[in-house]
C-alpha cells in the first residue's frame, strides 16, 4: 500500500484536492479532523489540556448559561461534558513558546497515533492507496514517513488574493498569515507530485486525475504481494523511506 503525504499552503486548494481524491475512492485520513477528535470531552487529550491549563479554556456550560449565576457547582462538576474552546487556548498559546510546546506535547502524540491507526485499517482493507491530509506535513517532519508526497501549488500572489477574498483581510493580515508558515515555494522543493491549483475547478480535476494516473502506475501490482505477505510489505516500506532518506541528503 502506498502511503502519500498531502500538503499545500494556506488557500492553495489543499481541501478541495482531498475531497477531489476521495470522489475518486481514495481514503483520506485527514490530520484536522482527527487534531479536534483527539481533544473532544470524554478524550485522554480533553483530560490533560484542562489539566494542564485549567478549566478556563472550556466552553460555558450549557447549565451556567441557563441558569446565570446558579450554576457554579454544576459549572465545576460537568468540566468533562464541556468542549475545549479553541478560541480561549489559542490565546493562551498565541505568543508562549512554552504554552505551544506544552499543548503539541498533548495532542501531536494523539494525533500521530490515530493517523498510524487509520493507515493499519486502511491496509487492513486492502486498500492501494492512502491518503494522509496533512497542513504542517513538511514542518512537522511527517514527510519523512511517506511513500509519496503531494504539494497543492498555487503562485505566492494568488494565494494573498484567495487569502484576502475567502477572509475578508487586508493584505498585512494575510501576509502575517503566510509568513507564519514554511512559504509554498519552499514546500514545493519536498514534493514527489505537485498539483498546480493555479486555474478552474475543471482544471484542478485535470491535475487531480493526472496525480492519481501517477501514483496508480507508482503502486503497480507490487501492493497485492505486499498485501498478501506483509513481511515484504514491511521490507518495502522500509527500503522507500531510507532510499527517500538519502535521496533527501545528497
């Protein structure tokens, strides 16, 4: 089974290359998803996220709001019940390095393990391909694990412009934006497959079809031997993911 890595930048169309792919059978794993999964109430991350910063950072409870000023006790004791408001620790975490550090210490582990679980159920299935949707694939260095990488493209002032349109923001808010991310020019350089998101939707289904054509040949029959004998599935993964190793230090 091939493994493929999907990233892109901030408006570049990552979203809708994915659901493109999955309209064409391919199962996605998509890491957003699963980052909001892995902290609902109820969730070993839900847990520590209040553990660690406190029972602040949840929404109201749906008591509290009911019974303004009344509902303190019930407020303390549903804690469990209540979600995270993403909102509230964003602010906590915006500008604290060690806040930052804290909160992906929490829910990175969680995360990785989910998309590790979904690409078992995926091989479990027998499936040829699998998609792992990923915003921060390259700088969280999960591209490393992966039989192929796809980078959504789409020039530097187009994405400002989708930018600015999709959010209603100036130019200086999406520069700001941009510039918190490795810049889309730099992804590129790590991509196995680049679809470029530069033109109509009709145009990017072309792109997508093409990628897809690619990564059909790039599986070729080898996945049915490594499906029916996993030791050699195991030695192929092993032997792509060094050889993309060394590739990537000459």
């Amino acid at each position: 089974m091939l493994v493929v890595g999907l990233t892109g930048g901030i408006a570049t169309g990552k979203s809708t290359v994915a659901a493109l792919l999955a309209s064409h059978d391919i199962p996605i794993i998509d890491a957003d998803l699963i980052a909001r999964q892995v902290v609902e109430p109820g969730t070993r991350g839900h847990k520590q996220i209040v553990k660690a910063f406190g029972k602040s950072v949840l929404s109201p409870s749906s008591v509290n709001m009911s019974r303004s000023g009344s509902g303190v006790d019930s407020d303390e004791r549903d804690w469990y019940t209540r979600p995270i408001d993403r909102k509230k620790l964003g602010r906590i975490i915006f500008n604290d390095e060690k806040q930052r550090k804290l909160l992906n210490g929490i829910v990175h582990p969680a995360v990785t393990q989910a998309i590790l679980w979904g690409i078992l159920k995926a091989w479990l299935r027998g499936e040829k391909i699998v998609v792992v949707d990923v915003p921060l694939l390259i700088e969280g260095g999960l591209w490393k694990w992966m039989g192929r990488v796809i980078v959504v493209y789409c020039s530097p002032e187009l994405q400002h412009q989708r930018l600015m349109s999709r959010d209603k923001s100036t130019r200086a808010d999406a520069s700001s934006r941009l510039n918190s991310q490795l810049s889309i020019t730099s992804k590129v350089s790590y991509a196995d497959l680049v679809v470029d998101n530069s033109g109509s939707l009709t145009d990017l289904d072309g792109e997508v079809m093409s990628c897809l054509g690619k990564l059909e040949r790039a599986v070729g029959w080898g996945w049915m031997v490594s499906w029916l004998l996993p030791p050699v599935g195991l030695l192929s993964a092993v032997w792509c993911l060094s050889w993309r190793a060394f590739r990537r230090r000459v």
